[in-house]
C-alpha cells in the first residue's frame, strides 16, 4: 500500500496527514499524539474516525498541523484522517457520515467591527 495523504481544517487549524498501512503508531508534529494532545478527551477527538472505522492498529500516521489551538487542531486531524480512510475504503463512509466526521465544521470566528471592543460587545456605557 503506499501512502495517502489528504487534510483537514478546523476553525483557523490546518492538518496535512500520510496515512500507510503499519501498526496504529501516530506522529503529531514529530511527537506522539499522546503528547501533543495532551488530555483524554483531546486523543478521543483526534482518533475518533479510526475507532469508528475499527482500524486504529492498521495504519501509521504521520501528521504536519499549524494555526488554531489544540482543540481545531484535533479537530483537523480527525476529519483528516476520516478523509483518508474514505478514500482507501468507501465502505466506511456511511459509518463517519452517521457520526459527523466527514463534513468540515465551517464556524468561524466573527471578525471585530469597528467601534466595539469585540465582534458584538460594546464598551461599556458610564452617565457622569
């Protein structure tokens, strides 16, 4: 098998993934995802299309994820992943589908207006 390669993006976040046939070892960035993303919670969302899929110990992955926080970019790298596993085998597409892992989540962070302190928030109003 050679190696498939597809991205994903969350938020400001961007993963590039190589997924080849191997043993389930995943590099983030040069470092294990159990370091990178250091909470349960965080390696949940980051292999979450591999457990859906049922083949966590079937691939290594080596993964190149920039911008955003830790959060989008788990969140990158899941859909990334699901990408790929796509891609290799069709058959698993409807199983992602049913969980939400092959849409990209498009929400954004609402741009700064001028004139408020935030997007929406106004500075704060005093009578004297």
């Amino acid at each position: 098998m050679s190696t498939t390669n597809t991205s994903g993006r969350r938020k400001t976040a961007v993963a590039r993934i190589y997924l080849t046939a191997g043993n389930g070892n995943i590099i983030v960035n040069g470092k294990d995802y159990k370091v990178y993303f250091p909470t349960l919670p965080l390696q949940y969302v980051a292999t979450q299309s591999l457990l859906v899929a049922e083949s966590l110990a079937n691939f290594d992955i080596k993964v190149n994820v920039q911008g955003g926080g830790v959060k989008g970019q788990a969140e990158a790298v899941r859909l990334a992943i699901a990408k790929a596993l796509v891609e290799l085998n069709p058959e698993v597409k409807p199983a992602l589908r049913a969980k939400g892992l092959v849409t990209r989540d498009d929400r954004m962070v609402e741009r700064k207006k001028p004139g408020r302190r935030k997007a929406r928030r106004r500075f704060q109003f005093s009578k004297r």
